[in-house]
C-alpha cells in the first residue's frame, strides 16, 4: 500500500513541476525570441529611415552622456547599436539597376553578393524575408529602392544560447526536485498510509467480532424454530443473519487483497475453460428470469495466474450483469485474445447512459438505484478491481451504446 501510494504522489508531483518547467522555459525563452526579433526590426527600421545609415549624434549639441537604460527602454535601440551592427545597404534605381552600394559597415560578404541578393529580391518583388544567413529588407527610398542586408547572427545566437542553457538548467533541476520527492515521498504519504493500515485493521477486527454474535444469534433462532416451530420472525432473523455473514465475508476479502501479503498461488491455466464454466453456471438463473445469455469464448487462452480469485471475478461480473439486466434483457460474455486478452461481460439496460460509470467501482457506492437492489452492498465490483489489479490488468465499465452496459477486463498476458 505504502509503495503505490508513494508511486502516486511521486507521479502527481513531478507531474505538476513538469508544467511549471516547461511553461517557465517557454515563457522565458519566448520573452527572449520576441526581444531580439523587435532589437533587429528596430535596427531595420532606424536604418531605412535614414536611407541606409544610422544618425550619428553631436556631442557639441548634447554634451551630457545618455541616462541608465530602464525597463521601459528594453526596446530601444542602444546607442552602440552604429559601432556593433554589421549590414551593407545597395541602392537601385526603379528598374532594380545599381546605384551606390555601400560596404563599409560589413566584412563576411562580398559587393557582388550583396549586388547579387538585391537584385534577385528585386527581382522576385519580396520585401523583407531571410537570405543566406542574413536578414533584408527592400524599401521605397527618395523614389528608388533601398535594400539593407542585415547580419542577426549575434541575436539568433543569443536565442539559441539561452535555449540551450535554460533546457539543460531546467532538466537538471528537474531531476533534482525528482530525486527530492523520491526521497522525501515516504514520509510524505506515511500518515495517510498508517491511516488506511488502521482503517483496515479496524474493518478485520470489527468483521471477526461480528461473527461470534451472529453465530449466537443464528443458533438462537434454530432453538426457537425447534421450540415453537418455524415462523416468519425465525425466518427474517435467518435471512438478516445470512446478509450480515455476507457483507463480513465480502469486506475481509477487501481486506486481505488490499493487505500488503505475499502474491497468492499463481499458476498457468486455461482462462477459456475457466471463464467458460462459470459463464454457464449462470446460463440457468438468466433462463429463469427470461433473459438472453450468450457465449463467446476463444479456445485454448492460457493466462498465469490464481485460477480461484480470476472465476471469482468472472463471477461478480456475471452476477452484476443478471441481476441489473433488463426484464426479457440480454446478456453477453466473450472473452478473445487480440494484442491482450480482453474479456467483455455485456448486458443491457435502460439508464445506461446516466449511471456514472466512474464510481462504479467505489466500495459501498449506492448513487443509482440499480445498485441498491437484492443483497447487493456495493463491495462486489470492487472486490473484481482488486482481483484485476493483483493480476497486472485493468478493468473499466462504460456505456456500449443502444441501453446496454459493458464491463471490459484487460490482461497483459
């Protein structure tokens, strides 16, 4: 019990500090891209506004030096941006024929390059895109075109360095935190699990306890019968008795499955003969009360496994499904192997769709009136869950459409 638990809110932290991670990486990373793109449009804008050249400022004119950046000049240009931008700007008259080109402020490219790029975009009529490393622009400039060729690797770098560093920062504090909780997990989940011991401890105590007064009680009215002869209160006291014994013997079985014990017995069986037999042992009581059964069973499925406790949860599921079943209903089991083996128990009923399918398994869970009938307590299919779980499947009901109810177990093996 403890070692699920801790599985669970192990799965539930790092879960949750997944989300936070990666929402944080990408904020800080998306944050980061949006600045250095508006740093490279503001640098291509300054320059087309000054055909090609950035405006040089008079420290004659403006003496004191430039006040400390804040956060609301994030987006400003810097005024180093003249001495550290590298681009080259050709000028074209309106047929896209060269008149000046200006090559002062960039070395890793060559004039005809840059005469080559400009006149292929001018060519093409696009106005700003990425070509060959770098970033351009072509602008209507003095009744001529403009075309500016920017070098952003510095930027394009700065993005991919801080991607790089803040996802190697992030998944090793990520395993951090992991190896954290796994360390602390047990004395996290220990109170709730020294609860759930007691709480069992409790039910088996209080089941073993019943039984010695019910015992009496059950010989006392045999007496009385003998005494006085049968009677209907000998007879309610009978059947009150019987409930009771199987409501104590239905809440130990809970309590021993959910006991942290040695696995039971596993061996290889025929799970098509067993599900087979005890799919007919219900064939009768579904004929008596003018219900349709049927069978379909793939042959020669083995399964390893505890024999008893796999027909004992066929059986909860055969007799949910008669018991719930419509008047003159149907009901079908089949069990076949396809990536698993998958066994489906089928019957219909009218309010399928509003019974909610999630708490159908809950212990002692009365919510629809179809589970408040007969000598049901709720326990059974809870019992079939614990059963599934010990065995490493899973079980799960849903509507199957047309008023009908199905109930499909999953092996692995």
């Amino acid at each position: 019990m403890l070692r699920e638990l801790r599985k669970k809110f192990v799965f539930i932290v790092m879960g949750s500090m997944f989300a936070i991670f990666f929402l944080l990486l990408f904020a800080i990373n998306a944050f980061n891209i949006a600045t250095q793109e508006q740093k490279i449009s503001h640098t291509m804008e300054t320059l087309v506004e000054n055909g090609g050249q950035f405006p040089v400022r008079d420290m004659h004119r403006d003496p004191q030096p430039p006040p400390e950046p804040g956060f609301s000049d994030l987006w400003q240009q810097s005024p180093e941006a003249p001495f550290m931008v590298r681009y080259c700007c050709v000028y074209l008259d309106s047929s896209g024929a060269v008149m000046k080109v200006f090559m002062d402020r960039i070395a890793a490219l060559s004039q005809e390059d840059a005469v080559s790029y400009a006149q292929m975009i001018f060519s093409q009529g696009i106005t700003q895109g990425k070509i060959g490393g770098y970033r351009f622009q072509l602008s209507s400039w003095q009744g001529n075109y403009l075309f500016i060729l920017l070098d952003a690797s510095a930027e394009e770098q700065n993005i991919f360095s801080l991607l790089l560093i803040s996802c190697i920062i992030g998944v090793g504090a990520y395993l951090i935190v992991f190896a954290l909780v796994v360390l602390f997990s047990k004395r996290a989940v220990k109170p709730i699990a020294e609860s759930y011991e007691k709480q069992k401890q409790f039910i088996a105590d209080v089941s073993h306890e019943l039984k010695t007064p019910l015992t009496v009680i059950s010989a006392d009215s045999e007496i009385l019968s003998m005494t006085f002869g049968e009677n209907e209160w000998c007879k309610g006291i009978d059947k009150q008795t019987a409930k009771m014994r199987h409501l104590i013997s239905r809440m130990l079985t809970l309590t021993r499955m959910d006991a942290d014990a040695p696995k039971t017995e596993q061996r290889e069986f025929s799970l098509s003969e067993a599900v087979y037999d005890t799919a007919m042992s219900f064939a009768p009581l579904a004929q008596r009360s003018e219900k349709r059964f049927s069978v379909d069973i793939a042959p020669d499925l083995l399964f390893t496994g505890n024999e008893g406790e796999i027909r004992q949860c066929v059986s909860i599921l055969l007799d949910n499904a008669v018991k719930y079943c419509d008047e003159n209903g149907e009901i079908s089991v089949s069990l076949r192997r396809e990536k698993r083996l998958q066994l489906d128990v089928i019957n219909t009923y009218q309010h399928a769709d509003k019974l909610e399918y999630r708490k159908l398994f809950d212990r002692f869970y009365r919510a629809d009136q179809a589970r408040s009938v007969g000598n049901s307590y709720g326990l059974g299919l809870s019992i079939a869950r614990s059963i599934v779980q010990r065995h490493r499947g899973s079980i799960r009901a849903c509507p199957c459409g047309h008023g009908r109810i199905l109930f499909r177990v999953t092996f692995s093996s």
